[in-house]
C-alpha cells in the first residue's frame, strides 16, 4: 500500500506544517528563514524598535503611541507591538509565527493570544469614520497591514488591487490540510509566470489552484480567470475554451488570434484546468501567451508536465496519512490531513456518527485510499449508510480486484475507480440509473436539462431533484454558479471527468447507452430548432456550452449507418449556431459523414440543403473557389426551390453569383443577378432590393458597364444605413452595406473620380472598423478598396488597409489571407523594396481563382500581360480590357523590333476607345498617356498633346492621385515650346 506524504506528519502542537510538495528547481529555497530573513532584510532585535512615526487615515503612530487626530487611542501594549510590526511591514504579509516571535520574544504562546491582541488592534482602527479597514486577515498566511503614509523615509505603500472583472468561483466547502501548499504556490505566482500543478487523477488539483488563485488574485490588476479544458480535444478547442472564459465576443473560426489580442494588455492571473487531454496543445498555447501577454501569468493543472518554455513544476503529493494506524493516539491520528478531510466530510452526512475509537480504522482506510482526496471523499460520503469496519474491508477486496483487471492501469487509477466502485454500490438503483444518465452530459447542465432527460429515458421512483441532491452529497456530482452568454446567472450541475467516464462504462454496460443517447440527441434537437427559431443572439450564443454535448452524440450516431438520418437531422439543427459561433471547420467532418451516408439523400430536403449549404461554405472559406465548394451550393439551391423556401434560395443564388464572379464567369455572374431580382416576391423587404440592385451593379461593373453599375450601385445607397441590419451571423456573410459602398468606390476610380473614390474608400473603412466582422473586412477590403488605393497611388493608405485585411483574415479565411500576402508584394514592389521578388509567385492551388490573377495584373502589370488574360478576346469589353490592351502595347513597346512602335500605338488606341465606349476615364487616363508619350517619341507633339488634353478636360485636373499628377506633368511639357519628344520618358507607358 503506498504511504506518500506519511513522512511529512506531524503532532498536531507542532507549529511547523507538513512540508508541501516539491517544486522542480526550487530545492534550494530555505523552508525555515523568518520574516525578516526571507525578504533580505536582518531580523529586528526586538518587538518595540522606535519608530519615526507613520500615519494612515485619521491616524499616526509615533513614540510608542497611537493617535486619532492627535488624540490618544487606549490600547494595550501586546496590542500596540502587534500593530507596530504590522506597520514596520506594511503591505506585506507577516506570518503568525512572526508576528509572536517579536511580540513575544524568547516565549511559548499559543495562536489565540494573538487573536486576542488583534482584536484590540482592529477595534482600536475601527474609529475611522470612513470604515477603512488597515488589517487584512490572509487566511493560512497571516496579517497584511495595507495603507500607510510617511514614515521611516519609506514611499506609501497603496492598498492591494483589487479584481476589475474577472473573478473565480466561490470556494463551498472548506480546503483541509493543503493551507501550506497553497501559500506555497500563490508565493511562486509572484515571480514564476508559468506554474503547473502536476499529480495524478483525483488529488485536488483543482481545489488547490483556485484556493492560490484566490489568494494571488489581488496582486493582479484584473484579476484571475478559471478556464476548464475537460472537453477540449484539440489546439481549437483550447482558444475557444479560453475565449469563453474571459468573456471575449470573437467572431473567428480561429480563436487565438482574439484570444491573444484580448490578453496583451492584461495584467492576468490564467488558471488553465485539466491540460492532460490536450497537454501538447496547451503547452504550445501558453508558451504562444507568454510570449504574447507580458502580464498574463498562468497556473494551470495537469497529470503530466506541460514540458513547455519556462514552465516550473508543482508535484502534489497525497495528503498525509498514519503509516500504522493501530495503537496510534487520537490526537496523533486527527492531526493527518487525510483523516481530517475524511471526518470533516463524513460529519456532513446526518447519519455518520464517528466515535474516537473509530480513528484507527478511518486511519487505516485512508492508507487503503493512498491520500487521494477525492476517493477519501468519496469514502466518507458512504459512512453513514456502511459499518467503518465493512467500508474498510471491502474497499480493500475491491482493490485486489481492480489490481487483477488491466496491468497498465496507473495504480492511483485502480484505487480511484475502487473507490468510485464502492461509493456506486451504495446508491439505489435509481441513482445509479439516474448518475448513469449523467455521464452523457459532456460539460455543464441545467437541473431542467437533467430532469428533461431522466424521464425520457426511464421511470425514476422519486423526483430527480431529490436524486441529484443525493449525487451532490455523495461528491458525484459538482455544482456552481455560472453566467452565461445571456447574463443570466444559473446554478449548473457537472460530473467531475472520472466520475463521468465512469457512468459511461456502467451506462454501456447496462445496454442503456443506444437509448440514453437518442434521447439526448432528440432533446438537442428541439431545443436547437427552437433557439435557432427564435433568433435571439444572446440565447443562441449562450447554447455554446451544448456544443460538445451536440459533438458527442453525432460521433454516437454516425458510427452506426442505422443511425444516419438521425444523426443528419441533429447536424441540420445545429448548422445555425455552428454559423453563428464560426465553428465550421471544428465541425466539417460531421458534415462530410452526413454526405458520405448511404441514407442521406432519404433524408428531409431542408435538412440536404442545410448540409449542402453549410459544406459548401466551410469548403469555400479553407480552400477557395473549388468545383466541391460550387456543387454544394448548386444543389443547395436546387432543394430549396423545390421546397419553395424563398429565403433561402434567394442567399444561394447571391453566394453563386459572387462565385461566378470570382471564376470570371462575367456572363454567368450577370445572370445570377437578373435570377436574383426575378426570383423575388411581389412585395421584398428593403434588405432585398437593396441586394439585388447591388448584386446588378456588380455584374454590370463586371462587364464594363459602368455607368448602368453606378446607377444600381446609387441605388441600393439611397436607402438609410439602417435598412441594413448589421450583421450577427459570424464568419460566412458579407454587410451589404459595406459591400454596395465598396463597389461603388471601385466604380468610381475606374470612371475617373480618383479623389471621390478614396473618399468613399475612408468612410466605408470607417464602417468596418465600427462593424468588427472579419468577414466581411476580409471581402470588403481584399475585393475593393485595396485596389482603389493602389490604383490612387496612395501607397501609404494601401499599406494600412492591407495589414487590416491580413489581421482579418490570418489563421481563419485562408483565401483573403493569400490576397493581403499577394498585395503586400505589390507594395513592396511598388515601393522599390530591392527585397521584393520580380514577379508575383502564382497563386496556391486551393486559393486560385481567375478574378485574382486578373484584378493583381492592374496592379503590376506582368512582363507578359497575355498570360494574364489569354482568357480574353480583343472583343471582349470586360472590366480591365482597356487596361489589358494598354498593358499588352507597353510590353510590346519594351520587347522592341520591327513592327514594336505600330503595334503598341494600336495597343494604346484600341484601349482608348475601349475605355471610352465603358466611360471607364480611369483607365483611358493611363491609356492617353501612355499614347501621347508614343507619340511625341515619334515626333508627333501636337497629336500626343491634343489627345491627352481631350481626356484630361473629363477628369478632375485638380486630383493629386498619381496618374492625374503624371498626365498634367506630361501635358505641360507637351506644351512647352521647343520640348523635345525624346526627352519624355519612354518607360512612362507603363506608368501606375
């Protein structure tokens, strides 16, 4: 039987404590050093050095005495040595073993006649008429004296910080024989930011973490956070559980980014519970935290080292227990922390009854339980039902038992499922039916939600709250106090982690878990279908915690084909908040089962078009514009016509007919829009129409028609910002505010209002601050004002708005991620970096798509612009065709040789008419000057003037945009008298 911690019993009279556990690297500490000594300073000679004087509120201590406003507080003088050693030390905490030893020097005396002495103290500072209180009682530690002023030339010492926001659940039951642990361990939260508790299952980890988070959590501005990783499966999980904790509203598929931004300027304690289950993603999590977060220090518990940068370890041992408990005194057996706990949590039971003479077997069962808290608790919760003596014995049969079952079983695992065993058979059978049916519920749950699933899955004798008190009194099942997304604070219910797989492996061996996790699955359905039915965003976002409960049923039902079409219609009625929380792509791979079954296409038509839809759209935000990606949505769409369900077949011809768009299917895209406007009722909600003049605008722009895609555009803006809602879905939908308003500023450049065009740019940017939805940033800025920017000539601005689309869409939508990498590129380019590479690396596989090639080849024309719009016809009046051509003359001018200069003037000529036939001014600008710098080359200073100052009088001569600046430079030297052509630049051509 192992005896960990014996060693460190002591009698109970003995002051010194049992030693805590190690600490890896900190053996050196001295344990024994006084007050004094521990802080560098020589201990004082006596309790009554003389003192300056000191002042704190209305008081002053000074010469031995204490004063009120100059007048004299009666106080004792024990009491007035007390208080002067708290004073000498204010701010900082002074043991009680200090505090007697300079009180009462070269003298034995017990704790109480401290307490007597500082009872005096207090009453004699409770005259503050503000009702200060100086003295802090630190529990298990001592007395912190807290607000001093002057005195012995020291700077005031301010009181503690207290917690701003964040706070720890309250303690419900008092911590038993770990109080030299926890001041150990929130003494190291002082100068060691990555601390890990390390022990095995069930030794109080947990309980000891927040006991010294709760300590340490007033030298942190902002507090301490609990954050629980018992559902967490992967690096995902662990930001999103961390997110969920500190109360951070991000909308991201990736949550680390937003994570990290929320902790950077705290000044944080993090407790991170149970990494065991995903220690390699922990580990490289708070390292990322330590690096990111200067203030943030971490506690965090797990069975094993995180064996992360910096990280120091705490090694819990077993609480102590008598070695031999037989012919031990009672005292001696009462002072081991492991009877302690065992008879404090037995006296909570009302028919445990423990006689001293019961100490020795109590003893005895507490080595049987090696120390280990919780089976101790466990134990105890059965003592009032089960003879001591029997409790002894079995639990010890019980044990050779286990130890004859799986070899590799840590041995602290056999006697805690021993022990969850024992305490098992104690219930009644409808409590073990009823601890059974628990085990389902993954994370937190309501006593409704218990209630709920105890009768659908059986008949219990008697109501479930009076079976869940019971589980709470026999330590099975956990309760606190929660707020959830909503505000609403709640009283929830949980299993600890063993004990829940413990009611799994006796749920699956009563052939109950089929049942049970239908039932549970039908429960979650109806209450996601009527949340999601509802539409209330703090209902929905507080449904988060049932996600992991959604998770696990789905793994239930799709293991089995017989249970397909259950399992899609639970996937359907998640679909929403999977939308709403950008939890997509955690949960893809429930989508492509549901596909991949057999009995999929027997399912109902809404759920197939929800499943379609939701694929599509987690296939397009990771892997761009794929053939899988548009097949979702096509045949989304189709089911949705043919279940005559407007709304959403509405969303799916816009999401096609953007995806049209960015294939370079003009055509397609112009047609996708007309479906749009003729698919709509009779009487559409603003919303709507707004959409499809916006979407007409698109695909006119699209196809150079810019001047029927401004009116469109004109038109969707001439409704108020508020017949656009803004936005709540997170992660997959675009502000059509935004959007229209960023087209437009496109539509505006390319129509030569250069200065009107940033203009706009601004005020949307403005917008998408305000509107803080990565998405729709993402779209907004990669589709059109980045390049409204560079094509400017504002190199500056671009920059800004390029890192605010790449932080939008780092980690998280990996198709405008590669578009802010591709622009940067260009404006490394642009702006001579000699680090930027030549060209432009093509485009990823799983990010390509023909609209990108085509809008960067406007940006930085490529040696071969052919390459770039071989899709192209020299009839094809598209968008960019007038910058095509323009871009195709320069390289032919550049290349050189017979034929370069006539092939390059009809280059230049044809992009003008182009231009002027679209009314696209932007790029006729650049199309003229590059033509009249031709010209005046050749000799021909009056055409090249004539034809430039023709198109220059159709735009704001007055703009500072870089082609109007070169194009006025360039008319006045074609002015100039006696110019000569040859002095123009010839590598003007391929100017912007």
């Amino acid at each position: 039987m192992l005896a960990a911690g014996a060693q460190h019993a002591q009698p109970i009279s003995n002051p010194e404590p049992p030693a805590p556990g190690g600490v890896r690297s900190s053996s050196e500490r001295s344990r024994g050093a006084g007050f004094g000594q521990a802080r560098g300073r020589p201990a004082r000679s006596g309790a009554m050095a003389e003192l300056s004087g000191y002042r704190f509120g209305p008081f002053e201590l000074r010469q031995g005495r204490l004063l009120a406003d100059g007048e004299a507080v009666p106080l004792g003088s024990r009491a007035l040595a007390v208080l002067e050693v708290l004073v000498e030390h204010a701010g900082e905490i002074v043991s009680h073993r200090e505090l007697m030893a300079r009180v009462w020097p070269n003298t034995t005396v017990e704790e109480a006649n401290l307490r007597v002495h500082m009872t005096a103290v207090r009453r004699a500072l409770s005259q503050d008429p503000k009702g200060e209180a100086f003295v802090e009682n630190i529990p298990g530690r001592g007395y912190r004296f807290s607000s001093v002023e002057g005195g012995r030339g020291e700077p005031p010492t301010p009181r503690a910080a207290t917690p701003e926001v964040l706070r720890l659940p309250a303690a419900l039951t008092p911590m038993i024989g770990r109080e030299a642990n926890v001041a150990d361990v929130a003494e190291q939260l002082q100068h060691r930011r990555l601390l890990v508790i390390v022990g095995a299952g069930g030794m109080g980890k947990t309980t000891l973490a927040l006991g010294a988070a709760r300590l340490a959590a007033a030298g942190f501005r902002h507090g301490a956070c609990l954050v629980e990783l018992a559902a967490a499966t992967d690096a995902g999980s662990v930001a999103t559980a961390v997110a969920a904790g500190l109360g951070l509203g991000i909308t991201s598929d990736d949550m680390l980014p937003g994570v990290l931004a929320g902790l950077e300027s705290k000044h944080l304690l993090l407790v991170l519970d149970n990494c065991e289950r995903v220690v390699d993603a922990a580990a490289v999590f708070v390292e990322t935290v330590l690096r990111t977060a200067p203030g943030v220090t971490i506690l965090a518990t797990s069975r094993e080292a995180l064996r992360a940068e910096g990280e120091w370890t705490y090694r819990l041992p077993p609480l102590a227990f008598p070695e031999q408990a037989e012919g031990e005194p009672g005292d001696r057996l009462r002072s081991y922390p492991a009877v302690q706990l065992f008879l404090e949590r037995a006296s909570a039971q009302a028919a445990a009854d423990v006689q001293d003479p019961d100490l020795p077997v109590i003893g005895s069962l507490c080595r049987r339980l090696d120390g280990i808290p919780l089976a101790i608790e466990f134990a105890a919760a059965t003592c009032g039902v089960v003879e001591l003596e029997v409790l002894e014995r079995e639990i010890g049969q019980r044990l050779d038992l286990l130890a004859q079952g799986r070899r590799t079983a840590l041995p602290r695992h056999q006697t805690l499922r021993a022990t969850l065993d024992w305490s098992y058979e104690t219930l009644a059978e409808d409590e073990r039916e009823v601890l059974q049916t628990l085990g389902v519920f993954c994370t937190r749950f309501t006593l409704e939600e218990a209630e709920a699933l105890v009768a659908a899955t059986g008949s219990p004798s008697r109501p479930t709250r009076d079976t869940l008190r019971r589980l709470i009194d026999t330590s099975l099942l956990a309760t606190d106090t929660a707020e959830p997304a909503d505000g609403q604070p709640r009283r929830f219910h949980r299993l600890l982690d063993t004990t829940r797989t413990y009611a799994l492996d006796k749920l699956r061996a009563s052939g109950r878990s089929d049942g049970v996790l239908a039932e549970r699955g039908r429960l979650l359905c109806l209450r996601l279908r009527e949340v999601a039915a509802a539409g209330d965003h703090a209902a929905m976002m507080a449904c988060s915690r049932l996600m992991d409960d959604v998770r696990f049923v789905l793994d239930w039902a799709f293991a089995d084909p017989q249970r397909a079409v259950f399992a899609v219609e639970l996937t359907a009625a998640a679909i929403p908040f999977w939308l709403r929380l950008s939890l997509l792509t955690d949960n893809q791979r429930f989508l492509d089962l549901a596909l991949a079954s057999v009995d999929f296409p027997s399912c109902e038509p809404r759920q197939r078009c929800a499943v379609h839809m939701v694929s599509g759209m987690a296939d397009y935000v990771s892997n761009g514009l794929t053939r899988a990606a548009v097949g979702h949505f096509v045949q989304a769409r189709e089911l949705a016509c043919g279940m005559g369900d407007k709304a959403t077949e509405l969303l799916l011809t816009w999401v096609l007919q953007g995806l049209s768009g960015n294939a370079g299917d003009y055509t397609a895209a112009m047609q996708y829009a007309r479906e749009y406007g003729e698919r709509l009722p009779p009487r559409p909600e603003p919303l709507y129409v707004a959409r499809r003049h916006r979407l007409l605008g698109r695909a006119l722009h699209d196809l150079g028609r810019h001047g029927e895609a401004q009116a469109h555009l004109l038109e969707a803006l001439s409704r108020p910002r508020e017949a656009f809602p803004k936005i709540i879905i997170t992660g997959y939908d675009v502000d059509q505010w935004c959007a229209a308003r960023a087209t437009y500023a496109r539509v505006l450049w390319v129509t030569g209002r250069p200065d009107e065009a940033i203009d706009t740019a601004e005020s949307c940017l403005d917008e998408l601050l305000w509107l803080n939805h990565p998405y729709t940033s993402s779209w907004t800025l990669a589709i059109n004002l980045c390049p409204v920017m560079i094509w400017s000539g504002q190199l500056d601005a671009a920059r800004r708005y390029v890192e605010i689309l790449t932080a939008s869409s780092k980690q998280t939508f990996a198709l405008w991620h590669h578009w802010g990498l591709r622009y940067r590129a260009v404006l490394d380019r642009l702006e001579g970096n000699p680090a930027a590479p030549a060209e432009l690396r093509p485009a990823p596989r799983s990010v390509r798509m023909p609209a990108l090639d085509e809008l960067f080849a406007t940006l930085l024309p490529p040696e071969d612009p052919s390459a770039a719009f071989q899709r192209f016809s020299d009839n094809d009046e598209v968008w960019f065709a007038p910058e095509m051509h323009r871009s195709r003359g320069a390289a032919r001018l550049r290349g050189g040789g017979p034929g370069a200069v006539a092939e390059a003037e009809q280059a230049f000529r044809h992009a003008l008419a182009l231009s002027e036939r679209q009314g696209a001014l932007g790029w006729g600008l650049r199309a003229a000057a590059s033509l009249a710098e031709l010209l005046a080359a050749s000799d021909r200073r009056t055409e090249a003037h004539a034809s430039l100052h023709r198109l220059l009088e159709r735009v704001d001569a007055t703009s500072l945009t870089n082609d109007v600046v070169h194009a006025r430079a360039l008319l006045e030297q074609l002015r100039a008298s006696g110019t000569d052509g040859s002095r123009l630049r010839s590598d003007a051509c391929d100017h912007g």
